[in-house]
C-alpha cells in the first residue's frame, strides 16, 4: 500500500531519501510545472499511517532538485529556478544556511559525491554549465563547459573520486574529470534530449540515460557503439532514472506518461513491474537504502534451517549414508538454480555429470537401509534445503556488493538467534549442560576446534559459490565427501562396506569427475571466444 503526502499548488520535481534517517525524504517542488511562481522544499517523514510534514521552506523561485549531504544528517542542498543553490538545515526554521548564485539560468540538478575522502556538490544550469562547489558553497571551485544543450542532470561516480556524468538537451551522456577539468568521454546516447543519467552502485563502467525518446539506454563506457541494452514501454519522456542499490542490474525509471517502470536490463524480457499511482507527471524517484537484511535474510534463514536438519538427520543415519545423501546436491541444485537463476538449459555434459552422479548416490543407498525414517526425511530436506542455499548464496552474489566475509557475519549474526530456540525446543540446549564429556579436557579441545573447522567450511562455501556457482559449489562437495566416507566407515564399526555401497561411491566419484572436466573445457572454450572477441573490437579500432 502506497503512503501519500499531498501538498496544494506545489508540483514536486525531486524526492531523495536521507542516508542517515530511515524513513525521512526531502522534496523538491514547484508551483505551475516550475514555469512560474515559487518553489518549497519539504522535508517528510514516513509514519506507520502515513507521510508526516517535519519541515517546509518556501523559496521565491521554482525549487527542481534536492540532494542530502553525506557528511550532515541535518543538511540539504536544493537548485532553484532563479540560477541559485540553497544550502539548508532542516534544524534551522527559518533561512537557508548559504545561498550561492553563479549559473544564470536554472539549476536543475544538485548531488552530493558519495567516495570516501571527498565531500564535494556538482550542480547542472539551463546555462550549459556543471559546476563543483565545496559544501559550505562559498564559491565554485571550477566550471565545466563542453555541451551545447540544456544539462538536466550531474551525478557523482559512486565509485570513482573527482568523476561525475552529466546529461544534456544536446543528446549526449559526457563524464568529466573534475581534477583537470575536462571531459573524458561524450556519447551520443540518444538523437533527443537526455533528461537524466545515473551510474550503477556496482560497476563503474555501466551508466543508464532516460530520454524525450521514451527510452532507457544502459550504457558500458568501455565500449559506446551501442548501448548494453535500450529499454522501451514509456509513452512518453522519461523524466529521471536511478539504479538500484541492492541488484546490480535492475533500475527504475519515472516519466510524464504518470508511471514508474522498474527494469531488469539483463533479461531478455527487462521490464519487471510499472507502477500507475499518480495522476500528473511524475519527476522523481528514488531508492531507500535502508532495508535492513534485504540482500542476507534469505541466505540467513536457509542457512539455519540447513544446519538444524542436518543434525537432526544424523540421529537417524549413518554418516557416509549422510553423505551419499549430500551427493545428490548437484540435482537439486541445478534444478533449482535454473528455476530461481533463469540461467537457461546447462549443457549436455553437466546434464550427464549430474545423472551419473545422482545415481552413484540412488546405488550406494540402496546399499545401506539401516537408517530410521526420520533421518531419511530430514536427510532429504536437509539436501533439498542446503541447494537452495547455494542458489540464494550465488543470486545474492550478484545482487550485493557485499562479500563472502560480510555474508558469513550477517548469517552469524541472524542465524544465532534461530538456533539458540531449536536448541531449546528440541532440548538440546538442556542435554548440552548435563553432557558428563564437557569434564573430559578432550572433548573441549575438539569441540572448539570443530567450531573454528565449521567457521572456515562455511566461508570457503559463500567464497566458492560467488566467484564460481553453485553447482560447482555443490560438486566440490561431492569430491570431499570421498574423505568424509573413508573417515566414518574407518570411525564407526556399525557401518558396513556392502558391494552395492562401494560402488555407488565409485559411480558418484566418476561424476564428480566428469563435472570437472566439463567445467574446464567449457571455460577453455569461453575464454578463447572472449580473446577473439577482443581481437575482433582490437582489430576494427585499429582501422578506424
């Protein structure tokens, strides 16, 4: 359910959300469509019923972009029709902090850079003119010329210190370099004014352009021939742009056709949803960047959920029938991953690796039965649970910046709770007090070196998973099981080497094999396509 805040004869142009406060916006607005009449800047919170007022400005002219500050909770800076930029406090009641008046025509775009180090404001002018500012907007710092239009809009590289992009009514999409002062790259992104750009949170290289042409285009800069992807369903210009800060490939879009489209510009099929709640042109949008847990709540979940199955599961079996059962991982985990991925068919010879693997395992089972129908259930969950854990692990991979550390301290963190409750349920936490061992030095010793063991697995499994798959992930596991299967028939004389058991064991490990060698042909293969690629692109520059 959408939350609206309404206010008379204002037409807002910009919303940002601070950096700082959750639930608290600033809004830039203008009376007539900014082409007469004043402006407010508005500063809002939301509520759980609604959108509440914190404070409001009036200002003499039309107000058409707000950015926060990334150093001042508190402090605001605003464009305004009349050329000017107004530094605010939004514990200040009454005037702004500092007033800077240098463009001589409109200042349509403000933002605040967000490297480490620096502390910077680019302004975009109707002047033709981006000029950068220190934050107490005592003067300009240098003014950059080189379009030959009306620049709509400047945004700082999340990425790169002293770079900003700019987009402008002369069509092209340029990148300054703010310590030379001069433009390092202009592209003739669309044949019609450029309204806005924005860079992505995750590559330095991507950046997306919205266009009077109704178009989105997502541009590489390393190479601009034609863009990565051009995104159509706009009816009319798109007004602003803004890629998300949680998926790397998905942005959002905002147009005077009264809707909000979000994108994702790597499928084939890119737009996701499109939003149709207003009723006048829509100006502004923008990503609230404090959704707690958004990208490891699901990887926390499945990870606790995995490891209470597999404990459980291993009252009722066997550890190398335990581990045959892990060996069906690689099923599951393709066949989830191409539901939750949509990565397309994986070729033949995974495919063949998997069967023969999936039924090493099925061969091996039906070697040893002596397991209890509860281990039997909470096995297969526990490996149903476990490939769904893997394919979360590589979706958010791509999806986050985070790496495997932070993943593994988010989970740490999320899961402790949740495990300390089924320890409790189950009584497990009770027994673990009474357990007479605890009084045997060595018991201590390997409990503590299990933990710091577990500590490592876990990380060398999110490490695996996102800067490979997880399928691989899943078949490495395979190969370790060998050791695990050694281990527990040499541990526990319960367990009895049947000939059906032995050679499951065997089939499994003649998959596990085949899945490798696969692997390496298959990224042989893709390697010699990119080094010819590069030569071809290497070979038609040279001519050019």
């Amino acid at each position: 359910m959408e939350k609206v805040f309404r206010c008379p004869g204002r037409h807002g142009y910009a919303v940002e959300v601070s950096p700082f406060i959750a639930n608290r916006v600033a809004c830039a607005s203008s009376q007539y469509y900014g082409i007469a009449g004043c402006g407010t800047l508005l500063v809002l919170d939301e509520t759980e019923t609604g959108v509440a007022l914190v404070r409001s400005w009036e200002w003499g002219d039309g107000l058409f972009d707000v950015a926060w500050s990334e150093a001042n909770e508190h402090i605001v800076v605003a464009g305004g029709g009349d050329g000017s930029l107004q530094l605010w406090d939004t514990a200040n009641h009454s005037a702004p902090l500092r007033v800077a008046k240098e463009h001589t025509q409109e200042v349509y775009s403000v933002d605040w850079s967000q490297t480490r180090g620096e502390n910077l404001i680019v302004s975009g002018s109707w002047d033709q003119t981006a000029k950068v500012w220190d934050p107490a907007l005592s003067q300009s710092l240098t003014t950059l010329s080189g379009h030959e239009g009306v620049i709509y809009s400047t945004v700082w590289s999340p990425h790169i210190p002293g770079c900003f992009a700019s987009a402008s009514g002369d069509g092209t999409l340029r990148v300054w370099d703010v310590k030379s002062a001069a433009c390092r790259l202009a592209i003739p992104a669309h044949k019609a004014e450029i309204l806005s750009c924005d860079w992505c949170k995750y590559d330095q290289n991507v950046v997306a352009t919205g266009s009077v042409d109704c178009s989105v285009c997502v541009w590489d800069l390393r190479n601009v021939r034609q863009p990565v992807n051009q995104l159509l369903g706009h009816t009319y210009a798109i007004r602003r742009v803004k890629f998300s800060p949680f998926s790397k490939t998905m942005l959002a879009s905002c147009s005077y056709d009264f809707t909000v489209r979000f994108w994702d510009y790597s499928r084939n099929q890119p737009l996701l949803d499109t939003v149709e709640h207003h009723s006048e042109f829509v100006c502004g949008l923008d990503f609230n960047l404090h959704i707690p847990n958004q990208e490891f709540g699901p990887v926390c979940i499945l990870s606790t959920l995995q490891s209470t199955l597999t404990l459980w599961s291993l009252r009722g079996l066997s550890l190398p029938m335990y581990v045959v059962f892990k060996r069906c991982l690689p099923l599951f985990t393709l066949s989830i991953g191409m539901c939750v991925l949509r990565n397309g068919v994986p070729s033949p010879g995974v495919v063949i690796a998997v069967v023969i693997t999936t039924g090493g395992a099925a061969l091996a089972g039906a070697g040893d039965l002596t397991g209890d129908p509860f281990g039997y259930v909470t096995g297969v969950l526990a490996v149903i649970i476990h490939a769904s854990y893997l394919v979360v692990i590589q979706k958010t991979s791509h999806d986050s910046e985070y790496g495997p550390l932070t993943a593994q301290y988010a989970i740490a963190v999320m899961a402790t709770p949740v495990l300390l409750v089924c320890s409790i349920i189950s009584l497990d936490a009770v027994n673990m007090w009474s357990y007479e061992g605890w009084q045997n030095p060595y018991i201590t010793v390997v409990f503590t070196i299990c933990v710091f063991i577990g500590c490592a697995m876990n990380f060398t499994t999110l490490h695996c998973t996102y800067i490979n798959s997880a399928v691989t992930t899943s078949f490495v596991g395979v190969v370790k099981s060998i050791a695990t299967i050694t281990v527990g028939m040499l541990a526990f004389s319960d367990v009895a080497p049947t000939h059906l058991f032995i050679g499951g064991v065997v089939v499994n490990t003649v998959g596990s094999i085949t899945y490798c060698v696969v692997k390496y042909f298959e990224t042989k293969k893709k390697s010699l396509y990119e080094d010819l690629e590069e030569a071809a692109k290497d070979g038609a520059l040279a001519g050019e």
